[in-house]
C-alpha cells in the first residue's frame, strides 16, 4: 500500500446507529475529510448548529434505501436520535485516530 502525505478528499467508515429497544444498526458512510486545522475550526464553529447542518458539514452519502439529501437526513435526525452524536464521534475518531482498529 503506498501511503500518501495528502489524504484522499472522502473516506468510509460504518457508524453504528443507534436504534430504541434494539441492537445497533452498522451504516457505511462516506465522509469528508479535513485537515487538522480544518477540523478545529470546524469543531468551534459548530456550537448552535442544527445537527442536519453539522451531519451534511461532515457526511456527503450513505449505503441506506433512502437516497441521501438534506430532506432524508433531516428525517434520519429527527427519528433516530442518537445517530447525530454517534456518527460526530466517528467522524472524529477516524480523523483523529483516537480508535483502536480491529
């Protein structure tokens, strides 16, 4: 594997949806990448943002039935309440590398 100074602009990780009552859902996510300084910034400017507005600030598509739009995230975010928060700490860990990999 070659490994590269600049990272690639989007990358895949699967976010485990929570779901009531249930057992977490895996869902494969692409994300946007950001430098260290993009992503410091990006974390101070997140305070009162809705979360539909960080979610589309951090993912650009899915693997879900649902086609990705701010409409269906919209609905994702208000029906499932945890993925918001589940899918910034993925987001973050796998920027950050602050997760063991398996």
């Amino acid at each position: 594997m070659l490994f590269k100074l600049k990272a690639d602009p989007t990358f895949e990780a699967k976010v485990a949806f929570p779901v009531a009552g249930g057992k977490s859902v895996d869902v494969l996510l692409t994300f946007k990448h950001r430098t260290k300084a993009e992503l410091a910034k990006w974390i101070e400017g997140r305070a009162g943002r809705k979360d539909a507005e960080s979610f589309l600030d951090m993912v650009e598509g899915w693997e879900l039935d649902e086609p990705f739009s701010k409409e269906t995230v919209e609905v994702l975010l208000e029906n499932r309440i945890g993925v918001a928060l589940a899918t910034y700490q993925t987001y973050v860990d796998e920027l950050t590398r602050h997760r063991e990999k398996n």
